[in-house]
C-alpha cells in the first residue's frame, strides 16, 4: 500500500471515529433533550379557560358571575377515518339533535365548532349518545353573565376577545391570542385581579392529530372576587329616575368617596357581547346617541352649579362681600351690551348671597367681571376642576378651566370682559363633569377634596385581600371655613325657598344648587345637592342633556333618590324643621333679606352669552 493511499485510510478512519463518537454523544448526553423536543414537536395544548372573578355590590349582592356556555364540536381526527357513509349518518344525527342543517367539510386536523352557546338538555343528549356520535363532543367553558343586563353598565363594563393593538401591549403580562379580556369599566380597569390564569393540557398526538397521551395538566385559577362600593337599590332607584333621558346622575358619600351609584343614559347590555348582537342592536349601538359614552365622566359647560365657585372667590378676594347689594333689573350692561339675567321682569335690590339663593344672574355677571378669568381659574383648580378626580374607571375627561393664557394659547384671542361675565355665571369655555361637581359639592362642608373610588375590596380564591380601596384627602381647600359656611347656608336656602324647591324633602334637610347651562339647542339642565345639610352623607349630581331646566329635570332626579334615601339608607331621622327663617347667618352675624323682593319663578330660563 503506498504512502498516499494509507493516508486515505487513515483519514477516513478518523472521520468515521469522530462522527461515530458525535452521534454517541447525541445520544447519551443530549437524548433527553431532543427527546422533549420530539414531543413538543408532536404535542398540542388543549386550553382551559380560567372563570373569571364575581363582582358584588357593596351589600354582598352578586352582580356579575360566569355561566357555562355549552357548544358542539367535531374531532376531525376521529371523523376522517370513518368511510363517507358513516361520516353522513354521524352528522345528520347531530343536526337532528341540534335542529339545524349542519354543512362543513371535515378536512382540519383542529377540533371544529358546530354550534356555540346550546341549551343544556342539547349538550347532555349529545353526551349520552357518544357511541352513536363518535368524533362528535359537547364542550362548556365559563363566560361572563350580568345578572341585571343594562344596569350600571357603564360601571361594569363588558368583556370581549383581546385585539391585536391591545395584545401588542400585554403579552409581556401573561396575555394570549384569544384571551377574553375586559374592554370598559371595572372589568377593564380591574383586568388584571378579574382574569383569572387559564390552565389546559398538553397532548402527544399522532401525524393525524389523534390524542395519544396527556403530558402535562394544569387545573386554571379562578379570577379574584371584587366587592364595588355600589348600593344595586340605590342604582336601580337613580337609573329610574334618570329614565330615558340623555344625562348621568352620580351618587357618592359625602366623607369618603365611595360612589353609591353612577348611571348613565344611553346605556347598553353588556351581555350582548356574550350572546351576540342582533343587527338591529348593533346598528343602535353605533347610532348617534353613542351608548358606550359614560356621561357620568364626559365634560359640559356647567352653567349656575359653578356660581359657588365664583362666590368663594369673590368672598376671599374682597371683592364683594355677604351683605354688598347689586340692583337687578333683568339685564347687565356691559360695553353698551346687554346680558340678560334669567329672569327678565330682574330681581330687584339682591345681595351676593341672595343671588346665589335665586340664581341672579346679574349678581354673577359683576362678580365675574370684577374677578377676571386669572383669579377664577385659581379657585376652579382648587375645587379640583381642570384635573381628573382619579376615579377608578376608564372615560374620564379633565375638563377646561379658562384663563388668560389658556384663551391665547388655544384660540389665538385675547380675554374679555364679555368673556369675564359669562364665566362668572359658568358658561363660555368652561367644562366640568358631573363627577367632578358632585366631588366640588362635598368638599364645600368639610374643605377637602377627596378622592372618589368605586372598588371597595378585592379577595383571592383563598379569601386573602389583595386589594382595598381607602378614603384619600387629594388636597386641602385652602378656603376660610367662613366662605365655606356662608355659601353652605345660602345653599340651604335654595332648596327651602330658592330656586331648588323640587328638591326639598320633608325629613332630611338638604342643599344643592340649580343650573340651566345653554348649549346648541335645549339648554342642558343641572342639579347638585348634598344631606343631610349639617352633616352630609351623600351627595348627588344629576345632568340631563337637553333637559332645559335645572329645577326641574335634575331636581326631580334628586329627589326620587332623596326620598328613597331618607325612607332606606339615612342613618337617622331627623325632626321638623322650624319654619322658614328670615336670615341667613354669618357667623354669629345675621343678614336680613325680608326687604328684598321675592320673584315669581319663570317658565323659561335664559342664561346670557355674549
């Protein structure tokens, strides 16, 4: 053998050597590992839905909680080894059973949906008929069930298959394709506790997708169990009196922030996400009226309601003080202008305070001037207008508190004294919401702005808290307790003589304000109200879009919900009231308005532009 032929041997020798001992290695050292890989290679995972948390009301009443929903499905991999003629009498069978003609082409190797959401009786005749219906299963996984349909929807909110766009953002967080998540309200918010963590099993499968072994089985976690801070009753009592009127009523204890109740007009069921629309239903879901707008939260111009801000701030400015009395003739001139004042025959000889009590517009038209929108703004951000509250639920707008460099900046335009005006009397480019002033009228008696919540406690499966809403001072007035009491006590004379009679309840003293806030069309109607007036327990705030009156639409919101409050949730009675007072005091001060004439209220209410 030469030499160059022996090196041939040689090499090939070495070669085979070293792959022999490569494949050893392979085998011994890595077979494991390749073996797992074969198997995941081979495997499917079968998923498990994870039923979702309840939700009660702050009575311990379930408003929320999961229903099996039963389908039928096809395995294919069952299915297409049967001969034609059986796979004929199988699915005629089943479309026997289901009532329904059944045409679909068993080609997939994934289990195939037949019909989602059947009757319980369906799924146990399909069940019992299994050797007659091989390659055919029933299946049940939780689904969502609002137990009241469309009540406080906009609180609840409704869930749905996570989308692309909000997938791109929570996969880090455990999400998947085809995850239902919560799309509005405490269900969204609150996703994360609600959800659950879904289980399944893996499976080895054959070529043709045929279940050979389980691998690997994980039971899912239910989805931690929420307690709202919501009375159902209470909501059931402010969503009737609302009715079918376009507006929001919020209803939240006066100390703490707890919303009692929180309704808005138009409105939807949320269970429709479950069952399926209709397409008359979901041509009025995306109809004009715009059911998913949670008014509660949405921002309008908020017309007199505000005229306690501009009192406060003219009170603590100097710039008017309790007892200084304006003449109102039905009008304010300004510039060779006139604003009229909501009543056109004029109040008369009135005083700051009284014009808070019948709403004089020209009383409010000077303050505003004399103020300016700078020193305005200032005591409208201290109420905590201009900022959201914190509420714990999606939708909430900021609103617009104006000023002197918002005007510039946005419009381009300098302030005027036209502009001053009608800010005085909460109208021009100021926006609040609802929330927002039920949050500013009870901070009137305690000189605190409190943070408002909805979720009251959260608890695992193991009965553990997980989660506890508390009472939070977001900051202090930083008003003279003073200007608190006087304005407070002229508040009370809107309801016991003023322009908020609708509202006065035998039983529980209150006070609040009226509002009439022009818009495009019907002015929007508002009123704000807390009770008892000495040591307040809730406060209401009632909106009707539209609603043209405040005194009228919004009070008789307010008092359905006082009278029922007073009869079921008032902690205790309260004796007569003394007749009607001809004072308001200030201090030990007592400012008499006996003197002052008293209107006739009109039929129609005109707040001024200019």
């Amino acid at each position: 053998m030469n030499k160059n032929l022996q090196v041939l041997v040689i090499s090939f020798i070495v070669i085979f050597v070293l792959l022999f001992l490569r494949l050893l290695h392979l085998q011994i050292a890595d077979g494991a590992k390749f073996n797992r890989l074969a198997l995941e290679n081979a495997a499917k995972t079968v998923p498990e839905s994870a039923p979702r948390g309840i939700i009660y009301d702050r009575q311990g009443k379930v408003l929320v909680e999961n229903r099996p929903v039963f389908s039928v499905r096809i395995l294919p991999y069952v299915l297409n080894k049967k001969s034609p003629a059986e796979q004929k009498r199988i699915l005629d069978l089943l479309a026997t059973l289901l009532g329904e003609k059944i045409e679909l082409k068993v080609s997939a190797v994934e289990p195939i949906l037949v019909k989602d959401d059947i009757v319980f009786d369906i799924a146990i005749k399909v069940e019992e008929r299994g050797q007659e219906l091989e390659g055919v299963i029933a299946t049940s996984q939780p689904v969502r069930l609002f137990k009241y349909g469309n009540l406080a929807a906009h609180v609840l909110g409704y869930v749905g298959e996570i989308e692309a766009n909000e997938l791109s953002q929570l996969k880090d967080q455990g999400y998947r394709q085809g995850d239902i998540v919560g799309k509005d309200g405490v269900e969204k918010i609150y996703d994360q506790f609600l959800r659950g963590t879904n289980g399944g099993k893996r499976v080895e499968v054959d070529v043709y997708g045929t279940p050979l072994r389980i691998l690997e089985s994980i039971e899912p976690t239910p989805g931690a169990d929420m307690q709202l801070t919501l009375d159902t009753q209470l909501q059931q009592v402010a969503e009737s009196a609302l009715g079918q009127q376009e507006g929001a009523v919020v209803v939240m204890q006066a100390k703490t922030g707890e919303i009692l109740a929180l309704a808005s007009y138009p409105n939807y069921d949320p269970n429709l996400f479950i069952s399926g629309f209709k397409h008359a239903q979901w041509a009025q879901m995306n109809g004009s009226r715009h059911p998913f707008i949670n008014r509660a939260l949405a921002i309008y111009p908020p017309g007199s309601i505000f005229k306690v801000v501009t009192l406060a701030a003219a009170l603590e400015e100097g710039v008017a003080s309790i007892d200084e009395v304006l003449d109102c003739h039905g009008y304010y001139k300004l510039h060779n202008r006139l604003a009229k004042c909501w009543l056109a025959s004029g109040h008369g000889p009135i005083s700051v305070l009284e014009g808070l009590v019948w709403s004089c517009d020209v009383v409010y038209y000077e303050l505003g001037r004399r103020l300016g929108p700078d020193k305005l703004a200032k005591y409208a951000r201290k109420f905590g207008l201009g900022s959201k509250t914190g509420l714990d639920l999606p939708q909430e707008k900021k609103g617009t508190v104006p000023d002197t460099a918002w005007k510039k900046s946005y419009l381009g335009q300098n302030w005027y004294d036209g502009d001053s005006i009608n800010y005085g009397i909460g109208q021009g480019f100021i926006q609040v919401t609802p929330l927002q002033m039920a949050c500013l009228y009870a901070s009137l008696s305690s000189g605190k702005l409190v943070r408002p919540y909805i979720v009251k406690e959260i608890r695992d499966q193991n009965n553990q808290l997980i989660y506890q809403g508390t009472t939070e001072v977001v900051s202090e007035l930083g008003i003279a307790p003073k200007t608190l009491l006087v304005i407070r006590q002229a508040l009370r004379e809107v309801i016991r003589r003023g322009t908020g009679v609708a509202a006065n309840i035998p039983g529980i003293p209150v006070a609040g304000k009226t509002g009439t806030a022009e818009n495009p069309g019907l002015a929007h109607a508002w009123f704000i109200c807390y009770a008892p007036f000495d040591n307040p327990e809730i406060v209401i705030a009632s909106f009707v879009a539209h609603g043209e009156h405040g005194d009228r639409a919004s009070a008789y919101i307010a008092r359905d919900i006082l009278r029922w409050y007073e009869k079921e949730r008032l902690a205790q009675p309260y004796p007569p009231e003394e007749p009607e007072a001809q004072y308001i005091l200030h201090g030990s001060r007592k400012v008499p308005y006996g003197n002052f004439r008293r209107p006739v209220l009109p039929t129609t209410d005109n707040p001024a532009h200019l």
